[in-house]
C-alpha cells in the first residue's frame, strides 16, 4: 500500500486566473473566474444548475476550451494544453466506464496508454482494487456491477494514475440517498489519506459543506464567494448565498431599519448594536436562520419575541421546524434547487418563515405561539445588489491546515 | 436502397407485448400468416437449389418436380466447367474485398466527422446523403459509364469498385453516424483524460464499441457488392474481367437457357453470402453499451 501514502510528487496546485468561457451564441457559461486552489486542498464548486460550474470543472481538465483568461496546475500553465498532457483524473456523473473492459483493464486504461511498465500497472491496479474492496470484481464488466460499485470504479480508475488532481463532476448524484451518504463519508476519508488536490461539483450544498475545505459558490458564471463551509453559513456575503446554503433555507424578508430596530411585518425587533448595517431608516433583506428562533420558555431573559401563528409543525426527533407565515413581502430567490430542497408549490406572497426549535416545546398549527430571536444571529443585505451590510470579519483567505479540516467533517 | 438488417433492432419487441395480443386462436392466426410469408420468401431459394440438383428431363417436366429425386451433381461439373468461371470468382471476390474494406475506413472516418465534430454545413451534408440515395440506379448508369469512361476506368475492377462504393457509402456512413451518436461522449473524454489522444480515444473505445454498426454495415457492402449486376454488366467487356453475376448471365444464349447449370451456378454465386453471414451474425450484439453510464 505504499503509493496510497501522502504524495510526494510535485506541488498540484490550481490557478484560475480571469477564467471565461463564451459558447457560440454568445452564452456566457463562465465569467470571470479567478480562483487560487492550494496543493492538496479539497475545493467544491456548488451552484444551482445553469451556473457554470461544470464548465469551469471541464475547463480545468481540458475537455472544454478556454474563452480568455489562464489556468494553471503546478507551476505550468495548461490553458491550451490537452487534457492527456494536464495529469488529472476525472470522474464523472455518469461514471463513463468503456463497456467492453472489464473491471481490471477499466481501472488499468490510464496506465496502458501511458505506457506504465506492465508488472507495475498490475500491481496498481491490484492496490486499488482492494483498497476499494473490488478485489472480487475486477473480471466483471460494468453492466454486471450495481451502481454503488460502478462508481467505486470510477474512483479506481482517478486513483490508480496517481494524478496531480482528481476532478469530480457530481460523482455522488447517481447513487440513492443512503449509498450516497456512505459514499461521501468515504471520499473524504479518501482524500484525507492520498492529500490529492480536488476539484469537485456538485448542485447538492450538504455534499458541498461535509466535502469541501473550501467551497466556491457559483451563480451565472460567476464566483459569489468562496469560503470554509463554516464562514458561508454563517458569514454569507451575498443574499444569494445565503439563500443557497443551509436546509431549511434561512428567511428572507424586506425590513425597513428604524433607528435600533428592524421592522418586518408587523413585528418591530431591536437590533444588536453589534451587528447591524451602518445605514440608518432604509430597506433592507434582512435574513434570520431557523436556528436564530427559540421557544420563548427556553429562550434567555429579555430576548425579543415574537407571537406566531404555526401554519406548519414538522417534528422531526431532533427537533420541529416550525413555519409561519409573516405579514411581510417573500423574497424570491431562485436557487435552482429543486431536489434536495424545499420549494414551495402554493402561491403566496406572504413569507413563510420556519424556525427550528426543540421539539419538546408543544408547538400545533392553529395554537398561537411565542418565539424568541437572537438580533445577534441577524444577516442583512442590501435590496438591489443582494451584497451583505455587514462588515466582513478579518477574512481567512488561507485554507484551515488539514488537521483542523477533518475534524471539522 | 434498404437492407434487411433495417429491421433488425425489432427483434428485442418485450415478451409481454407479444403475449398481450389475444388469446390462442390468434396466436394461432399470427403464426400461420408467418409460416405464409416464411413458405413465400423461402420458396425461390428451395427452387433454385432443388432444380440445381435434377436431371434435365425433371427440369423440363410438364407436371413439376417438387423434389429431385435422382439428385445429379452434373449441373455443378457443368457450371464449374464452363469458361471464366474461377477468374471470376476471383474477381468478384477482390471487388467485394476492396468494398467492404474501403466502404468501412471510409465510412467510419466519415461518420465519426458527422457525428463528433461540428463543421459548417454538416446539416446540409447529411441530408445530401440521404437525398443521393432516392436517385434511381437506373437513372446513373450513363453518367457513371461516361465519368468512368474519361477516367479510363471502364472494363476494370477498379471502377466497379469505385462505382460500388458510391452506391454503398451512404448509407454505411449513415448507419454508423447513429451507432455512434450512442455511445456517450463522456466515454471519449473519459479516455482522453485517462491520456489518449482524440484519435486514440476513437479507435480505443468508440471502435470497440460501434462493433454491432460494423458488423451491419459490412454485410450490407458485401451484399450489395457480391449481388450487383446492372453496373457491372455494363462496365466490364471482357469475359475474364466480370463478376459471377454477369458470368450468370452467360448462360442464356441466342440458343436457350441452360437451366439446370444455371441454377447450380446460382446456388454457388449465392453460398459466400450465407457463410458471410452465418459467419458473422453473432457479432451483432445489440446492447453493448450497456454499463457505461448510468442504468
């Protein structure tokens, strides 16, 4: 098992440099991108669909050319260099597996064409194999594997070439929900192991959080913010994020700031002198996560509160969320998200707001209830632009060194 | 210009929805009317070999003979014997060779341009490739004599072979355009970051792949090409130069029809095309792009 150690090859890290992408037609797919992905970290790209995330990924292995701007991995530029001269390896949503190898020449194809002497590709491929657990399989060909082991093989055939980067296009999106889990669990163990720099795409903004040390929020083609998955929740620096990250959503509505309060509805709550945009009396979005609500009872004293009136009460163990309409105009964001999130099907224009509160609190729909907010925990944005108000704290542009990253998975 | 093997993906037509059409008495019904259609299109054949193996007075008898029951093989001596027949065999085995070889290169460069690579007036190409085959064969024959005329390639086996591959390109393009189209294109890009050239990728994993559309399309070229008559009865003069269906033709004469030789000659001109198939009809696994992507 020995390759499977830290690498110790050449430094792979990934410059995007005023990276665009224009289709014929005048589509913009890309915008602009300028993105530092440091030699061993694990990058997700996360956007809703459309947002030229996947371009930017096959723009990075070569697949797609290059409209303006640079791209380099290591210290060499590779913009126009094609994808067998970039030393990546990509897996890819439908996992692409040659139907007519078997498992072993499947896993073996990149050593082959590269020429890998034969006694070593075959020693390879019987490491990958088992570190995969594919040891039984590898005379099978992919139309006798279940998808689970499919895509097992996929990550073989990244691996076995030992690359400057791996590149994953939704790997996980094909598998059903609970293998999908097993599957993320195991790929940040992977990375954890071989340290291989990772690009990785996906629409999905849980695989996005548990995966990345960094994750690239793409909207139209552009990079709305890139962060650590703990300063996007809770740091977002645009409504769009801020939209995007976290299940249930976080509650978006326009308030109005009146001297130390916000007023939404026809609630009015005192602002943390803290934490409040620098403008007096003006619109805003103001955005509340489910979590910032509380049970009154349990709630600390003199903590704002509001009365409510539970249109929905899902209990779910852990806790209920708890939604309520709020007398104020919804901000429609269009997040694209129409898998794994909620969107609602019934047309109102009220906002619902959802809290998410311990579930031992006796919430019904139908019985008024009292809920206590944190201003503390209060996201503003401005109406037009969808930038934050809020200034942004000291910015940890360096990625978290590795030990700190797996802890935090 | 429609093939056989046009049909050939209604094989897989589900169980279930055989089944669902009516109790016994029309299954019943549906298999006599395909015993039908079986006796009518087989009925030729067993008349050609049957009459192949008879005695001239069975052949000429006024009630007939269903069945040869004093088999000769007299016919086949005769045929065999008879002037060019080797040199022929020997030519309509090199033009078929060069068709169904050149036809394949060529039709798999072709398609794989009209199917992987975007170019200006691709649409229009494919259209017109189509369009040339509603032109009558007929209606080509002066024209192509002419062209190959000025060309010197009259009474050669290379201008039958270039007049054959005009006919059979087509649609060989054509049908292995949509193989392709069928095989994923992440497959190739899958194999280009695995480190194969564009070109590599083509040959290692879409070649492979498109077997089943080679397999069809060859035997079409080798049908077309060993069964051809008209366009080589006019461009080859030369006894020695012709093809086994013009040497066919030889035995009708100012005199008669040899009928006996003639189907014995048949029977022989007929057999490469059934081994070809026979040999080669296995190969025609639809499906086998089953396990590359998802499902």
């Amino acid at each position: 098992m020995l390759f499977f150690r830290v690498r110790q090859g050449d430094m792979a890290n990934i410059t995007l440099e005023n990276v665009s992408k224009i289709f014929p037609g005048g589509i913009v797919a890309v915008d602009d991108v300028t993105l530092e992905i440091a030699d061993g970290e694990f990058v997700v790209l996360v956007g809703p669909s459309g947002c030229g995330k996947s371009t930017l990924l096959r723009m990075i292995a070569g697949l797609e050319e290059v409209s303006g701007g640079r791209i380099s991995i290591g210290s060499e530029e590779v913009t126009d260099l094609a994808p067998r001269s970039r030393d990546i390896a990509m897996v890819f949503q439908s996992y692409a597996l040659y139907p007519h190898m078997t498992v072993r020449q499947n896993i073996g194809y990149g050593l082959k064409v590269r020429r890998a002497p034969k006694d070593e590709a075959r020693r390879r491929v019987a490491e990958v194999a088992e570190l995969l657990g594919l040891e039984d399989l590898l005379d099978r060909r992919p139309a006798h594997l279940s998808g689970g082991q499919r895509q097992r093989v996929a990550m073989g055939r990244a691996i076995v070439r030992e690359p400057k980067a791996f590149l994953m296009d939704e790997p996980l999106s094909n598998l059903d929900a609970k293998l999908r889990v097993g599957m993320r669990a195991s790929l940040a163990q992977l990375h954890t192991r071989l340290g291989t720099t990772t690009v990785y795409v996906t629409h999905d903004q849980t695989e996005a959080m548990t995966l990345g040390q960094r994750v690239a929020v793409l909207r139209d083609g552009r990079i709305l913010q890139v962060d650590t998955p703990q300063r996007l929740y809770h740091e977002p620096r645009d409504v769009f994020v801020a939209a995007f990250i976290g299940t249930p959503a976080m509650n978006l509505v326009e308030a109005t700031i009146d001297g130390d309060d916000a007023l939404f509805g026809r609630f009015r709550i005192p602002l943390d002198p803290e934490r409040r945009p620098a403008l007096d009396h003006r619109k805003v979005t103001l955005g509340i996560r489910p979590e910032a609500f509380e049970a009154a009872a349990s709630a600390p004293a003199g903590a704002p509160t509001l009365e409510v009136a539970p249109a929905v009460v899902e209990e779910l163990g852990s806790d209920a969320h708890v939604f309520f309409p709020v007398d104020a105009k919804r901000i429609g964001l269009d997040t694209g998200l129409t898998q794994d999130d909620e969107g609602t099907f019934l047309a109102q224009e009220e906002a619902l707001f959802s809290a998410r509160i311990d579930p031992r609190v006796d919430a019904a729909v139908g019985r008024p209830l009292t809920l206590a907010v944190d201003p503390a925990r209060f996201h503003f944005f401005d109406v037009e632009s969808g930038i934050s108000l809020l200034p942004a704290t000291p910015a940890a542009t360096e990625p978290l060194p590795n030990e700190l990253q797996s802890a935090a998975r | 210009m429609s093939s056989p093997l046009a049909g050939a993906p209604l094989a897989g037509v589900p169980a279930r929805a055989r089944r669902r059409r009516g109790g016994r008495r029309g299954r019943l019904g549906w298999n006599a009317l395909g015993l039908a259609v079986f006796a009518l299109i087989i009925f030729p054949v067993y008349w050609m070999i049957a009459t192949a193996f008879k005695r001239g007075s069975d052949i000429f008898a006024d009630t007939p003979v269903w069945f040869p029951i004093h088999p000769t093989l007299s016919n086949f001596t005769d045929a065999i014997h008879r002037p060019h027949f080797w040199a022929d065999v020997k030519n309509s085995l090199i033009i078929v060779g060069c068709v169904v070889a050149l036809s394949l290169v060529l039709a798999f460069l072709a398609a794989l341009a009209l199917a992987k690579f975007r170019f200006y007036g691709r649409k229009a190409f494919i259209v017109l490739i189509i369009g040339v085959q509603m032109i009558p064969l007929n209606a080509l024959i002066i024209p192509i004599y002419l062209v190959l005329a000025k060309a010197n390639q009259v009474d050669k086996l290379s201008g039958v072979i270039i007049t054959y591959l005009t006919f059979v390109l087509p649609f060989t393009v054509w049908t292995l355009r949509g193989f392709m189209i069928g095989v994923p294109r992440e497959l190739e890009e899958a194999a280009q970051v695995d480190g194969s050239t564009r070109f590599g990728a083509f040959v290692r994993v879409l070649l492979p792949l498109i077997g089943p559309g080679l397999v069809a399309t060859s035997i079409f070229a080798f049908i077309q090409a060993w069964n051809e008559f008209i366009m080589a009865y006019v461009l080859l003069h030369s006894p020695e130069k012709q093809t086994l269906t013009v040497w066919l033709a030889s035995f009708t004469t100012n005199r008669g029809t040899a009928w006996g030789p003639l189907m014995a000659g048949a029977t022989l001109t007929a057999l490469p095309v059934v081994i070809f198939f026979v040999a080669i009809q296995r190969k025609i696994a639809f499906g086998l792009t089953a396990g590359a992507v998802r499902g």
